[in-house]
C-alpha cells in the first residue's frame, strides 16, 4: 500500500494561546480538539507567521463539553507561508491536535 504524502500531526503544547506551529508551504487536513461546556471558544489557523496574518479557517466550541474530530475533505486547506494557530480560550479549549502535509514545525 502506497501513499501519495506523509500526513504529520502537530499538538498546540496546553495552556498555550498561539503559536507558528508549521513554517513554509502546508495543507490542513484535519483536526482533533477538546472543549468545555461553554460555547464560542475559537480556534483560528492564518496562513503565516504572526496572529495579523490572513485567517483561512476557524471553529467554534460548542455548549457541550466533547472531544471533536474533523476531517478536511480532498486535498485540505493550503497554507502558502504556513500556520499560525490562535486559541481564544485555553481554559475552554485544553487540547488541539492537527494533521497536515508538507511544512515543518517551528
């Protein structure tokens, strides 16, 4: 069985609000957080290197504590000078997972 890229995975270390977790060229293809019960927490990836760059994604928590996992469909979201990741509440948010191909950690 071949693949045609190694998928990566990333962790936003905990109680961390932001961060250049990926440098260079780069595609999202999912995600994997978990959230209290309080809704509107939000996690917003910019494609660059500060929290001014362009925002390509964000998602809300929802009012009900879970585990949420999300799958970004065909190719993924491509980030042309990497991602930067913003997290609004980390005392909502305590954990963010991502998959993504190409780039490289910070």
């Amino acid at each position: 069985m071949s693949f045609a890229s190694d998928v990566k995975a990333y962790s936003l270390p905990a109680g961390t609000a932001q961060a250049t977790a990926i440098t260079g060229r780069t595609r999202l293809q999912g995600l994997y957080y978990v959230h209290g019960n309080s809704a509107g927490a939000t996690l917003t990836f910019s494609d660059g290197t500060s929290a001014g760059a362009t925002t390509r994604y964000t998602i809300a928590s929802s009012g009900v504590s879970a585990a949420e996992h999300l799958n970004i469909p065909d190719n993924g979201i491509l980030f042309k000078n990497g991602i930067h990741l913003a997290n609004s509440s980390t005392a909502e948010i305590t954990s963010v997972t991502f998959y993504y191909v190409g780039g490289g950690t910070s």
